[in-house]
C-alpha cells in the first residue's frame, strides 16, 4: 500500500538536499561515471556511455540534448559520489536498519517517465523540483504479496485489472 506524506521536507531543505544544480554540476564535473547514467525515451533505455560514445559530445550535452527532446534522465547510486546524498542514505540506514541507494529522476514537464512496472524493494520517492502524478495499481494479474528480487516485470502476466491510484506529488512530498 502507497503511503503519501505530504510537506515532509520543508522547501527550505529541499536544495540542502539535492537541486538540479548538484546534478549538472555531478554530471558536468564527470564525478558520476557515465555507466551509472541512464537515458529513457520511447520504449527504449540506453546507457549515457554508450550514447555520449557515439556522439563524441559531453556527457552533460548527451544528458541536455536527450532530456530536451522528451528523455527521462537517471543516474544510478548517485549517494556514491554526492556527499549530502551519501550521509542521507547513511541515516536512512541507520534508522531502518537496512541498505540503501539513492537514485536520481529527472523527467521532462508532461512526460510519463518510465514504464509501468514493479519494484521488488521498498522504495522512498522524494519529489524535489516540479510535480508529478504518480500511478500506483493496487491490482494486477498475477499479483505477488512480495515478488522476489529476481521477478522481473513483464507486461503480459501483470496485466492492471483495476484503474490505478492517482498520486500527485510537490515540492517536499514523499511517497513511500
């Protein structure tokens, strides 16, 4: 069950944080590697290493240029190689006694982002910059209590058989 927590970190922590300045700076900086930067638009997800190889651009040009043209930008472990994000993921740790990962989603104002699917881990989304309108379904085919972490989603066994939830998201919102 989807649990929204609204307001639950001030806009005045927000960039404390993270901000969209810190990733360009991560990106540009090259201080995440290319291979933990992903890029997804219109069914397909490519590595930004891949792309930015065959363009002969910088990575942050590859990540501008893609995001510009509808792309959903993801960078993978980023509290790996952001202080900040790192102590977060290290209190987090802490306070419920398991691991972590911070990954980061940039999508594009009126875009879906990535496709329907589930995630076989707890999962904490904190909503930054923008809103969204998050789609939870409650109902599928096939449903699983807790799918192993091997489970991988396929869209013709889990088939929605209800209308999903709407959850929209701000600013300062966590969806958990």
């Amino acid at each position: 069950k989807a649990a929204k927590f609204e307001d639950a970190i001030g806009l005045e922590h927000l960039d404390q944080l993270f901000s969209l300045s810190r990733l360009e700076s991560l990106i540009k900086s090259e201080t995440v590697p290319t291979v933990n930067i992903d890029l997804f638009d219109h069914g397909n997800l490519r590595r930004l290493v891949d792309v930015q190889h065959k363009s002969g651009k910088s990575g942050l040009a590859v990540v501008a240029g893609n995001f510009r043209n509808g792309a959903t930008i993801r960078v993978r472990d980023v509290d790996k190689f952001d202080a900040p994000l790192g102590e977060f993921a290290r209190e987090v740790q802490l306070f419920f006694t398991a691991q972590s990962q911070i990954n980061v989603y940039l999508t594009p104002p009126a875009k879906t982002g990535f496709p329907t699917h589930f995630d076989t881990t707890d999962v904490f989304i904190v909503q930054c910059l923008g809103s969204k309108e998050w789609e939870i379904i409650h109902d599928y085919s096939a449903k699983m209590e807790l799918p192993p972490q091997e489970t991988v989603w396929d869209p013709e066994r889990f088939r929605p058989s209800a209308p999903g939830e709407a959850i929209p998201l701000r600013p300062g919102d966590v969806l958990y």
